[in-house]
C-alpha cells in the first residue's frame, strides 16, 4: 500500500502543532495560560466531545498525555485518511480527464 503524501502532511502539520503548543505551554507559570495553550490542538475535539456528551467522561484530574493520546492521535489518523481519501479522488479525477 502506497502512503498518502497529503494524509502525511496533514497529520504531521496537526502533530507539529501540537509540538509546539506543548512546549510553549510548558513554558508558562501561569495555570491558565498553560492550560489555554496546552488545550489549543483540541479545541475542536473538545467541543464535539462535549456536543455528543463524551466530555463528561474526561475528569477533572486526567492527564494531558492521557488527553492528548485518547483525542489527538484519532485526530492524526483522521488528518491522514481525509488527506488518503482526498488524494485517491483527485488522482481518479485526473485519470478519467485523461481518458
């Protein structure tokens, strides 16, 4: 099986992200504005988990690696199958526009 080169990228983009926002949020002192930087990346899934009411499974006292390992690596598989699936339709379409 041939790897995305899109899904790739777009999961390594998420991963930097994340990178970053974990090293910069370790730089603060502040609690808020480490917990405001460190939340960043999974906003998004945050707010979906809530909507669908999962989020209310997550305690107060979880750990931000057990956060970022139960959110952010589905998220990464995800980037990489939108960036699959995205690929694969682009390369069909230009493969019939040829015919």
């Amino acid at each position: 099986m041939k790897l995305s080169k899109l899904g790739l990228s777009l999961g390594l983009i998420y991963f930097l992200m994340i990178v970053v926002c974990v090293i910069w949020g370790n730089t603060f002192m502040d609690p808020k504005s480490k917990f405001v930087i460190l939340q960043l990346p999974l906003t998004l899934q945050m707010a979906g988990l809530h909507e669908i009411g999962i989020l209310k499974y997550f305690s107060t006292n979880t750990s931000w690696l057990m956060v970022y390992i139960v959110i952010g690596i589905p998220t990464l598989l995800l980037f990489y199958l939108i960036g699959y699936f995205i690929e694969k339709t682009f390369l069909r379409v230009m493969v019939l526009t040829k015919k």
